[in-house]
C-alpha cells in the first residue's frame, strides 16, 4: 500500500492506493468524496487555464506500478482531445521518469471512492543511460522489501552499493582526479534465498540492463562453452544494442562457488579449470575494453565486434558456498574468539539453531575465508563488498508465499481469475506447503514446485467452458496439501450447486 499526497493544500490529505498486481491498480480514496462530485469539489484545489477553463486537476504522487519509483500525477477530467465532449471523467496519462513507461489512469467511479486501474500503454525507452535521480539507498532498501523478503542486513549493504555505484558514474566528467573505484558485490547463500532475486529487483530499482550468468558454462576462448565475452553480448541484447546504456547495466553470475579448486577436485568435467575461468573474468570485472563478437558467435568465426568497455558494469557474484561457515569458524577459532572451543559448537551451546549459527557465521565472512575455499586472491580482490544471505525459515517461506508484490499466491491467484474463478488459500494449507519446502531443502524454489502439485488438476479442469459457470470457486486446505511427506488430495473445486465437490479432490476428500 501507498499513500498518496494531495499537493496544493495546507491540509494534506491522505488517499489509500492498493495494488492489484503490477499492472493493475486500484485507487480508494479515504476520504468520503462526497466532497469533491456533483460539482461540489470542495476538497480539491481547482486550477483553472485560460485555454482548458473550467476544468479540474487533482495532483497527487503516486509509485509507478512498474518500478515503483515515487513520480508526480495530474488527474483531470480535461477530454484529451478538444473535439471530444466534456464527460466530467477524470483520467492520466503519465509516462514514468524512471522507466519511462507510459500509463493511463482510467477511473471507473469517484462516488463514494476514487476507483479505477493503472493500465501500462508501452514501455518507450527500456533504460536511461545514468538512472536520474540515483534512487537514495533508502529509497533501494524499502523497494527490495517489498520484493525480498527477510536478508535485512544484505538489502542495507546492497543497497548503499548500488546507491554508490550509480553515483561514482555521475562523477565520470569531474576533473577532480579523485575518482571512486568500483565495488563489485559478492552473494553468499545457499540455493532458493533469493540471491538472483536481489541482483535482477535491483537492476529493475535503478532501471539498467541485467543479465544473468552461469559460472559453470563459462569457459576460456578456444574450449567447448560459452567464452566470457558471451556475458556482455546478454547485457548488450537487454539494452536493445544500446553500448553506452549496456555500459552501465548489472551483471549477476551465479554458482561462483563452482569454479573454486574445491569444485574442479569434485571432477565437473569442464574442459578449463574452474581457476582458468576466474582469471578470464578478472580484466572485464575490473575496468577493461572488451570486444564483443557481434551475434554472440565465437570471435574467430565472426567479422564483427562491438567494444563495450566494462568500467560502469556492475557485477554481483552469487554462490551457496555449502560448509564456507566452517571455515569461518574456524579462523574465528584462530583469532581466539572461541578460547579454543569452535565457534559454532559455542553458539549451538547457547541455544542457537543451526541456522541461526550458519547466518551469523556467513554474516562475518572476509575475504580470506573464500580463497580459503579455492577463490584465488586476485578474484577476491575484485570484490569489496560481501553480503551474506541466510537460509528461509519456515516463517519466511510462508512469507515469500503471501508477501511480496509478485508473491506465488497472488500470482496463481490471477492465473485463476483470468477464468473468472476465485482461488482460495486457508491459513493452515500455506504453512503447511512451507514446512513441506523446508523439509525439501530448496529454499524458496521449491514452493513453486508444491503448488504446482497442487494446482495442477484444478488448472487442468477449470478452463472447460462447459463447467465454469457452474464454479464457486477453488479451495486449498489442508487436506488438498495433504502432510509434510506425503501428497494431498489435491485443490477442492467447488460448484454452485451446493454438496458438489469435483475434479481431483472428489474421490479421496469427500
Ligand atoms: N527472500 C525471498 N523473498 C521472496 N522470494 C524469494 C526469496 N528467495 C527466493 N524467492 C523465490 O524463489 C525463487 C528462486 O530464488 P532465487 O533464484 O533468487 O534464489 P538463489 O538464491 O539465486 O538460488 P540459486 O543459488 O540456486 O541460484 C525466486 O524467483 C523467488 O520467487
């Protein structure tokens, strides 16, 4: 929820804005709007032009539905076109700043609330070049939560990275020769806690270009495998061949923990070591002028290349780096802090769960406890910001479900609704699909896969037109889940005619 501000008043007062999914938005309006229909209109400002005399503006501030960057918004209820009739309607037409994506505000009543639905029209430009103004590291930080949830301490640290990071880029034409050099940020956490999550809502914060790689494809030029050139043709492809905007986009490579010497002694079969690889990525994640083969072929097979120099390029590693709080514990055993005793079996003596041990351990990781892991020294170096993430709990999984803006709940809840059919959660199902993730040991990956499981035959039935006039709607109990081992029955698909209850869950719940 947002509030928005009626600008031009002593009195301010407050609407309620309540998000529908991204795209769709909901406008109430707290105040009765008695006031303000019927051509009372006593609680708004009335801003009169010479050419538009006679019309009304409501100026408000409101967060763009797609970026969720905060952008000024004049309602009127002005025709668009002056050889259209004056309906009294009010409506906007705005395009974000930020992203630069075109809306219109099309109200559908303003008696007794001001309602209507944010509908995107285009997007223009995907990215500007330098993100104007830089988002405040406040600003990044409350965006993240309303996407990720938990990982308070990473979002602080993230976000006054990037914050700084977009920052040192407005600095390019200064003459002072003081000049901030670029931090790179390195991720640790296990799988499914939402580091790729992290990395790609911030580069929708900052609205630049983002790509995603995959350590373990990488490989040095001449080897079966993608050439580390292949990660800036992704981010120049995002900026739709835009160099100077793919200059300054987000670049997140996953699974670094797996070009570690640890990895390459578990045989991965690569034909480089997984060390080759690091010192082929350590120019670009500096500051260096690659060239990019044009169409993403190979360079020895290609004529043409683009340069993209890689100074402005954000990049954020993420591994799960399994068992890296050992090692941790064990130079922090080594500086003493232990008296001798190691620090997890200390902290677990004191009643600390396991997870709660690992993340405070991860918490602390410096740089030598990953070349202690098999980063090499110069690979470190290139990245002075660490963030450990932990693994969810079982709370925050079931948070992950209901919470954030693209939450899976309201995501399946839509999917239903485009067939007109209400989908219904109880309590207990949701935190019963969220024990049956933590007992999965995927994170919030696996929360996905159970609702799948779940859905699937209700998805399967509803869109036959035959019966959908005939549902009320579809359950999720406890029973549809079914316990933390063992499958439910399956969503209840529940008709009008009263004791009718059909489709998968017929047979074994009633
Ligand atoms: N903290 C979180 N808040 C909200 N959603 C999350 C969170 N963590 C994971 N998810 C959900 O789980 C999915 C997978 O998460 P993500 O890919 O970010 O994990 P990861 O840590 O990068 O895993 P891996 O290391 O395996 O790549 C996301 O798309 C998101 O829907």
């Amino acid at each position: 929820m947002v509030s928005i501000v009626r600008s031009g008043s002593g009195r301010v007062m407050r609407w309620l804005l309540v998000y529908h999914n991204q795209y769709h938005t909901l406008w109430s309006l707290k105040k009765n709007m008695d006031d303000c229909v019927g051509g009372k209109r006593r609680g708004f400002e009335q801003q009169r032009r010479h050419k538009w005399e006679g019309y009304d503006e409501i100026r408000g501030e409101v967060n763009c539905p797609r970026c969720s960057n905060q952008m000024p918004l004049i309602f009127s209820n002005r025709p668009f076109l002056s050889s259209i009739q004056d309906n009294g309607m009010y409506q906007a037409l705005k395009i974000c700043p930020f992203c630069k994506t075109a809306f219109y505000f099309r109200p559908h009543k303003l008696f007794p609330f001001l309602h209507g639905s944010f509908i995107e029209i285009a997007r223009l430009n995907n990215h500007s070049p330098t993100p104007n103004p830089s988002p405040t590291p406040k600003h990044i930080f409350h965006v993240l939560n309303q996407f990720v949830v938990g990982h308070h301490k990473a979002k602080r640290v993230l976000s006054v990275a990037v914050y700084n990071h977009y920052n040192r880029i407005r600095l390019k034409d200064d003459d002072d020769s003081v000049q901030p050099e670029k931090s790179n940020v390195l991720l640790i956490g296990p799988t499914g806690s939402g580091k790729t999550l992290l990395a790609k809502t911030l580069a929708r914060i900052v609205n630049v270009p983002f790509a995603i790689v995959d350590a373990t494809t990488l490989t040095q030029a001449g080897y079966v495998g993608e050439d580390v050139e292949s990660i800036l043709y992704k981010l120049l492809l995002e900026a739709d061949f835009n160099v100077e905007v793919a200059q300054q986009g987000i670049v997140y490579i996953d699974e670094v923990d797996k070009i570690t010497k640890k990895a390459d002694s578990l045989n991965t079969g690569r034909d480089v070591s997984g060390e080759c690889v690091q010192q082929a990525l350590l120019k670009m994640l500096e500051s260096t002028v690659v060239s990019v083969p044009d169409k993403g072929a190979r360079k020895l097979l290609s004529g043409d290349s683009i340069l993209i120099d890689t100074k402005n390029i954000l990049f954020i590693c993420g591994g799960a780096f399994v068992n890296l709080e050992k090692t941790i514990s064990e130079r922090r055993q080594d500086s003493s802090i232990g008296f001798g005793v190691p620090v997890r079996a200390n902290m677990k003596d004191c009643g600390f769960t396991d997870s709660v041990v690992t993340s405070s351990l991860l918490e602390n990781v410096e740089s030598a406890d990953l070349i202690a892991y098999g980063l090499i020294p110069e690979f470190v170096g290139r990245f002075p910001i660490l963030a450990g993430v932990s693994a969810l709990n079982e709370e925050q999984l079931f948070q992950v479900l209901v919470e954030p803006k693209n939450a899976l709940i309201k995501q399946y809840k839509k999917m239903f609704k485009m067939n007109n059919v209400n989908l219904h959660f109880t309590d207990d199902s949701l935190r019963l699909i969220a024990k049956k993730a933590m007992a999965k040991n995927t994170g919030a990956r696996g929360l996905r896969a159970l609702l799948e499981d779940v859905l699937t035959e209700a998805m399967f039935e509803i869109p036959d037109k035959a019966h959908m006039d005939k549902i009320k709607g579809v359950l999720v109990d406890e029973e549809a889940v079914g316990s933390v081992n063992g499958p439910g029955c399956g969503a209840k698909i529940l008709y009008r005619d009263d004791d009718e209850l059909e489709g998968p869950a017929r047979a074994t719940c009633l």
